[in-house]
C-alpha cells in the first residue's frame, strides 16, 4: 500500500536526515521526502498498520526535527 501525507519540515537537508530515518522503521518499505512540495510518500509492507507505523516514523523525525509534523 502507497499513502501521501502532508508534512512540515523546516530545511532540506533536514527532510533527508527524516527520510532515511524513516526508512529503518518496521512495516516501512520504502519513503521519499520532498522538501518543497512539503510531501511523504509512504509504501507500507504487505500487512503493516498504517496508523502504528507511521506513530513510529513520526517518532524518529521528531528526533531529527523536533518541530516536523505529519498529517495522518
């Protein structure tokens, strides 16, 4: 399953640092950032919640942007 969510990222080399964070959460398959389009698009592993993985991935941006949100 692919999903789009709406972000808030302050800096472009801070949207990389998240996305490959976010990359190593389990039930992820595969995330892009895009900075300028404020965008993450998400690919999920076959059978993976979607709400509990993506409490996770907010979890590891926020350590590497406190202030990032994620619209999920």
């Amino acid at each position: 399953m692919k999903k789009n969510y709406k972000i808030e990222v302050d800096c472009a080399n801070c949207a990389n640092l998240m996305q490959e964070e976010a990359k190593k959460v389990a039930g992820i398959k595969d995330v892009v950032v895009n900075f300028m389009a404020l965008k993450m698009k998400v690919e999920f592993e076959d059978g993976a919640d979607e709400k509990a993985t993506m409490t996770e991935v907010l979890k590891v941006c926020k350590k590497v942007e406190p202030d990032c949100e994620i619209e999920f």
